[in-house]
C-alpha cells in the first residue's frame, strides 16, 4: 500500500513564510527554534543571528519600516521571547510593523505551572504590547496564524504581532496535501483608505483662510513612502515644512521651503499646521504652549482615527493612508486656494538664515577635544557627498546634536531613537539596515547608547557588513567624570577603547581625537565597506544634562 506524503510544523512555517514573501529572519537560536532556522535557511530564507533578542526584534522592525513587508523575529521561549518584548513593543510604539514569532513549551505544563523548561504564559505577557497577539496549537493552523499576523501588522496603524508558536505544533506531522491547503497569502493586506470627501473639503477651507501655514511631516509619511505626493503638496501650495527625525529626507534638508532651521519660530506662529503622519506627542509638545500658539488650528492626516484630539482639537481630521489623502487633498486645491503668504515666508527664511550662520560658526570651531558640534560637523561634510548613506542615531546629545547637523537628502535614510526616545536600537537597525538595503550604515551612537547594543558588532563582523559605527565618546550618559572618587550615577570608565571592541572580531577600529583624523577614519570606512568603529573621543564636559529635553528632567527640589 502506498502510504500518505507526511509533513511537519517545522516545514509548514517555514512554506508559510515563504508563500509570503519572507526572505530575511532576524532572531537568536535555541529550544524549540534551531531546526526551524536550519530549515528556513536551506529553503532560501536569509538569518541572521544575533547575540541578543532585543536587538534582533529591533533589526526586524526596522527592516518592517523601510519595506512595509512586516519585519520578523524569531526567539525561544520564555526569556529569549522576553528579551525581544520591548523590541516588540518599540514596534508597536513607532507604528513599525514587525512579527516576533517564539517557540513556547507544553501548554499543558505551563497553565498548570508545573515548571516547564523556559515556562512562560508568552501569548498573555505578549498581549498588552502589540497589536495583536496569536497563538497556534496546531500545525494546520499555521498558514491562518501567519496570515493574521501580517495583516494585523500592516493594515491600518502598522505595529508589532506576536505569534506563539508551540513545540508541540513545530514537532507534529501533518498530511502534506492538508498542509499545502492550510496555507494562505494574504489578500491586499494594506489595503489603500480612502478619506471622506467632506474631510477634504473642510481640510481645503481651513488652509484657504491661513496667514501662516505650515506641514509636520512625521514618520508615519515616511513609512506610507508618499514622497512624490509630499512633494508636491509643498510645491504646489508653497506652505513650509518641519521634518520630524524620521522624515528628514522625504524631502531634502536644504529645499529651500524647509522651515527646519526655524524650527520654534514656525511652531509658535504658524496659524494653521498639516499634521501629515505625525503625532502630537511629547516630540511636538503635546501642541501646547509655549511651543505652539493657543489659537493654531490643525488638518491631521492619519489612518488611525482614534489618534485624532488626542492632545489637541483637530478641526479638519483627514483619516486616510497618507498617499490617497494627500492625492484627494491636491486634487481639491485649485491654484491660488492657498494663498501664499510672502511675509510669513520671509519671516521663516529670515529667521532661518539666522540659526544656520550661527550653527556655521559652531560648525567651523575646532576645540581641542572636539565637541558634539566639532566632531559631527566633520561626519556632516562626508556625508554630505554621500546621500545613499543610511544613518542610524542614538544618545542624548549624541541624538539631538545629530538630527540637527547632519541633513539627509533621501526618504526613509534616517533611523533613530524614535517615539519612545530608546536607547538600544542602534546595532538592530544599523544591522537591518544594510541587510534590507545593501547600502553603506553610519551609526552615529552615544558612548552609552551604544553600550545597550554593543555586542552586535560581533554580528556585523560576521557577516561583513558595511556599517561604520561612530562613537562619540564623552565617558558616560550626557558627560563623563572629571573628579577621582565613587563613579557618578552618569560616568563611566574614562578613556575608553571602543575601537579595541571591535578589533577582537576582525573589524577595523580608529581611536581619533581631532576633526581631521575622524573625517579621514570615516572616509576610510565608508571608503572600505567593511565593519569600522571610530571611538571619537569627545570632551567629557561638553554634553549638557539630557540632551534638549531637559525640561522633562524632574529635579529634586531637596537635593540643591
Ligand atoms: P513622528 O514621530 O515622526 O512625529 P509618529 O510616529 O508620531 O511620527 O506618527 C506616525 C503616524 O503615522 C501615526 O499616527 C500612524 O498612525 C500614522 N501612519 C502610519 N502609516 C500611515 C499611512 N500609511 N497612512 C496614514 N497614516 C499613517
Ligand atoms: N534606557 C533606555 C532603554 N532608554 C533610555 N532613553 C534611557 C535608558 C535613558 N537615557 C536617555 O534618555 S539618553 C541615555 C540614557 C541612558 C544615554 C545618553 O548618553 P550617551 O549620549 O552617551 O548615549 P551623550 O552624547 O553622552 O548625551
Ligand atoms: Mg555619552
């Protein structure tokens, strides 16, 4: 008799995966997962293989950023899948969309408690810090669980999914012929929103009557890749625009309408503001005063209509994908419905002219050590001739000094501590970054920031990619010690080699102390594509006390 093609839980993800266009896996192997990622690598998946599960969750949402594909991570159970949550849960913060999938052991063990290997209750802890959370007790059930899982972390507002995936269903043998049925790819998974016609209409009449309006650009513009629109709303209407970090480039820093330099004169006075993909959160102030002006009336461009009034009243709230809400919103201008408005244009541009000539000068200084403005104005000139350059930028002053100096010219390029203001997301993305886009990375880190993510430059070592980590070494968190004595809560060893760290795994690393050598050590790696660190050391007096946020640091009132 001849018997049944059999299968098991190991093939049918792995074919799941596959039938959707999956072709990268970051994680870290172990219990149950190992032979999965065997498999999926010798079916044609790509892996790679962190030291970290954070790091490998961050890689994979980043990689979901830049694709609008759902970036997936694969951990083991318990801690292995704890350890990639807060990646998970970054992910859902930032409107990522990112699949972490964790093996689980014996349901039956676990909701008895009987002390399993790795036992954790995965799928409740997992619940409050995604989007949507699946489990599979079967391996037929494979294909459904995947299936929802992408579509749960691309449609609408994208976020981070987890899927548990138990030992018993990878190990289980199944009917081939069941299996292939069990598959499914999801149909238009981001399927395009299309905003109201009234919401266009009171968007255009709003803009029609402002004095002073202005466009936020956030990531979310960035992620629906709606650059050519984007465009063409500024041009067209000739109203200014603010990048928020992450969507620097979607249109280039030095566009002449770029109200970036005059960031806080354009919040404070504009009368009208074009939320495109932006949140009012604490980056924008929550659009309160004295940021904003109190009668400043707001367009917001969002999928997600619940985010509307969450801060403050949105008088004409446009929900819809960015793409056909800006398409409808261009159609629904005629020429000359917004008038334009040369003082207030004037006003910015003067303005602007102002802070760049005095961020020239401090540009142009070169103190000995360097100082964040010293160092990053030199990674600002190489840079500048190279704006296929993926950057990746975390810290405090490391980050607010980067975003300001270093303009990019292309969308999605620039990849950052984001919503949450995160530490640790460096390595992960700079890593997913050169894998997704086979583009050079320069990872402009904080000596601390660096340090939650360090380890993955063995990982960057090991599959030889081109990323160039700069280190802008002030000895600890904001600025280092200077006194003998117990180390400050903030400081950490002083002089510290970074460039040794990555030495051991047969990268190249340049200790530099002046501009003229970081420039050259830069040029070098970039010049190299391959693995480089510069421990660029950095005056351990220059950071100042967290970065420009200052004003969220509560101080004891004691203390002083
Ligand atoms: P930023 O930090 O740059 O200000 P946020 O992360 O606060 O940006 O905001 C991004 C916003 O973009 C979110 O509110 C999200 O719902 C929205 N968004 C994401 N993708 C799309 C899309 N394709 N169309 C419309 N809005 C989107
Ligand atoms: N932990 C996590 C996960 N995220 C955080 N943001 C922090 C801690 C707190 N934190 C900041 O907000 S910035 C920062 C920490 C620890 C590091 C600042 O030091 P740095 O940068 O060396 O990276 P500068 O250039 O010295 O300011
Ligand atoms: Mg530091």
């Amino acid at each position: 008799m001849e018997s049944t093609p059999m299968t098991d839980g190991f093939h049918v993800m792995v074919d799941a995966l596959k039938l959707n266009g999956i072709d990268t896996i970051y994680g870290v192997a172990g219990i149950p997962i190992t032979d999965l990622l065997r498999l999926a690598q010798s079916e044609g998946i790509r892996y790679i293989g962190f030291r970290h599960e954070q790091n490998a969750g961050n890689a994979a949402a980043i990689a979901g950023f830049l694709t609008q594909k759902p970036g997936v991570c694969l951990t083991v159970s318990g801690p292995g899948f704890l350890n990639g949550l807060v990646a998970l849960a970054n992910a859902t913060t930032n409107c990522f969309p990112m699949i972490l999938i964790s093996g689980s052991s014996d349901r039956s063990i676990i909701d008895l408690q009987q002390g399993d290997y790795e036992e954790l209750d995965q799928l409740s802890i997992a619940k409050p810090f995604s989007k949507a959370a699946f489990r599979v007790n079967n391996p037929e059930d494979i294909g459904v669980g995947l299936a929802r899982s992408i579509r749960a972390a691309v449609s609408g507002r994208p976020g981070g999914v987890y899927l548990d995936i138990t030992a018993k269903t990878l190990g289980s043998v199944l009917d081939l012929k069941a299996s292939e049925r069990s598959l499914i790819r999801p149909v238009d998974p981001a399927p395009r929103q299309i905003p109201s016609p009234e919401s266009i209409s009171r968007a255009v009449q709003l803009l029609s009557g402002a004095l002073r309006p202005l466009i936020v650009l956030g990531k979310g513009a960035a992620y629906a890749q709606a650059e050519v629109e984007v465009k063409t709303l500024v041009e067209e209407t000739h109203i200014p625009f603010l990048p928020m970090s992450m969507a620097k480039g979607l249109l280039p820093d030095n566009h002449p309408q770029s109200a970036a330099a005059a960031r806080s004169y354009a919040l404070g006075n504009a009368d009208v503001v074009v939320l495109v993909g932006a949140r009012l959160n604490w980056l924008l102030s929550h659009g309160k005063s004295p940021l904003w002006s109190e009668s400043c009336q707001y367009i917001q461009v969002d999928i997600d209509s619940t985010e509307m009034d969450s801060n403050r009243p949105i008088v004409a709230p446009v929900v819809g994908d960015i793409r056909s809400s800006l398409r409808a919103l261009l159609q629904a201008l005629k020429p000359g419905s917004v008038p334009v408005r040369s003082e207030w244009l004037d006003a910015i541009g003067e303005k602007k002219q102002k802070n760049l000539n005095r961020m020239a000068e401090r540009l142009r200084a070169n103190p000995d050590p360097m100082n964040f403005s010293s160092a990053l104005g030199q990674v600002r000139e190489v840079l500048l001739a190279r704006p296929d350059v993926y950057v990746v930028n975390e810290g405090a002053n490391a980050l607010d000094f980067g975003r300001n100096i270093i303009d990019m010219n292309l969308p999605r390029h620039r990849l950052d501590s984001g919503t949450w203001g995160i530490m640790g997301i460096g390595m992960g993305y700079a890593i997913a970054a050169a894998v997704e886009t086979g583009q050079p990375v320069v990872a402009i880190e904080g000596d601390s920031a660096f340090g939650f993510s360090g380890m993955e430059i063995e990982t960057i070592c090991r599959y030889k990619l081109p990323v160039t980590t700069v280190i802008l070494n002030n000895g600890g968190i904001y600025r280092g010690d200077t006194g003998d004595g117990e180390p400050s809560p903030t400081g950490f060893v002083r002089d510290a080699r970074y460039d040794k760290l990555i030495e051991a795994f047969g990268g190249v690393g340049y200790h530099v102390t002046n501009t003229e050598s970081l420039a050259q050590a830069l040029q070098a790696g970039l010049g190299s594509g391959r693995p480089t660190l510069i421990n660029a050391v950095i005056d351990p007096t220059a950071g100042t006390e967290s970065g420009h946020i200052q004003s969220l640091n509560p101080k004891s009132a004691l203390h002083q």
